[in-house]
C-alpha cells in the first residue's frame, strides 16, 4: 500500500523542465548506465535543461550508482568539484 501510494504521488507531480531550466549554476548529473528509475536519456534531458550541466554515465550501474560504483562516482564528483572550485 505504501508503494503503491508513493508511485502515484511520484506520478502526480508536475515537471520540473522549467525549474531546470531556469537554474543558472554549474551542476553534475551522474547516472548509472542500467538505471531504470532516470534512464540514461532522462538524464541527459535534465542535463539539457540545465545551462551550465556536465552528464556522466556510470557503466555497468543501475540507480544506486555511488553504491554500485563508488570509485567511478566519486572520481566524476570530485573532478566537477575541483572545475567549479
């Protein structure tokens, strides 16, 4: 019942296109390449929105990617840390 209650709310909010758009700030999105609760191509249309946005894939992780792959993860983090830094 939980769950179900949750994807409804999940599937009841309005987009956020134009919030992402409007951002005007260096941003990272990082996603596993098998994840398939914000595929790859949901990603990269997030990263499109954004103006200043860097998209990194994680190969071989699913949606817990900093959990699957933490070396991968925290070396794109760290490295869009250091650019912005």
């Amino acid at each position: 019942e939980g769950t179900a209650c949750m994807l409804e709310a999940m599937a009841a909010r309005p987009s956020s296109d134009a919030t992402l758009a409007a951002l005007d700030i260096p941003a990272c999105v990082l996603v596993g390449e098998h994840d398939a609760l914000t595929p790859p191509s949901e990603a990269a249309h997030m990263a499109g929105l954004l103006r200043h946005a860097e998209l990194r894939v994680i190969p071989d992780a699913g949606h817990l990617s900093n959990l699957e792959a933490p070396d991968v993860f925290n070396a794109h983090l760290r490295g869009f840390l250091a650019a912005i830094a």
